[in-house]
C-alpha cells in the first residue's frame, strides 16, 4: 500500500515481474492530490509491479506459494539488502528442500 515508498525503486531500471525484462520506465506515477498510476510493461503490457499495492501478508503468502513474481518484487524492485537477502534465499531453499522431502515421503 505504498507505506514503502522509501525502500521501493521509483527510478528507472527496475524489472517487471510478469516476464522478467528490464523496464526503463518507473514503477509507478504520483500525481498530485496522492493519486498513483501503476506503469505498464511495453513487452509483455502487464503491470510492472503489482505488488506496490499489495500488502506484506499477500506478498508473503505469494512467497510461500513460490511464485516468482513475488520473488522478483523483493530481489529486484522492493531494495532488499544483501545481507537480508541471503538470510531470505537460505529460507527459500530450506521450504524448497522440505517440499520436496514431503512430495518424496507421500
């Protein structure tokens, strides 16, 4: 909901989580009385980022579904820090190995 608009890349540069490519636009526009249009990708013309709006819940249970576009929204857009980000990718892939332990077991 935007309350993250100091970590998030408003620059240009950032990815587009639908298909991965590097967009030269911004993620989003502010126009004036706090109204915010969301950039469209010009490869794949989706929303660049949809989880500007999203709330961290959604945007962790989308991590816990393994979806990619929530993966590539805190890799690349979100500003992670390094060291955060390799406590968050040991995690991934312990929840992959346990999945794949329980997917062998069953």
């Amino acid at each position: 909901r935007l309350k993250m608009s100091e970590e998030l890349e408003s620059s240009a540069g950032s990815i587009c989580i639908e298909c991965g490519r590097r967009s030269t636009q911004q993620l989003y526009r502010e126009f004036s009385g706090g109204i915010i249009k969301l950039s469209q990708c010009p490869t794949c013309e989706k929303v660049v980022d949809k989880y500007i709006e999203f709330d961290a819940v959604i945007l962790l249970l989308d991590v816990l579904l393994l979806r990619i576009q929530s993966y590539r929204h805190l890799i690349f857009n979100y500003g992670i820090q390094s060291s955060m980000l390799w406590k968050f990718s040991i995690v991934l892939v312990l929840c992959d190995a346990y999945i794949l332990f329980c997917r062998m077991h069953a």
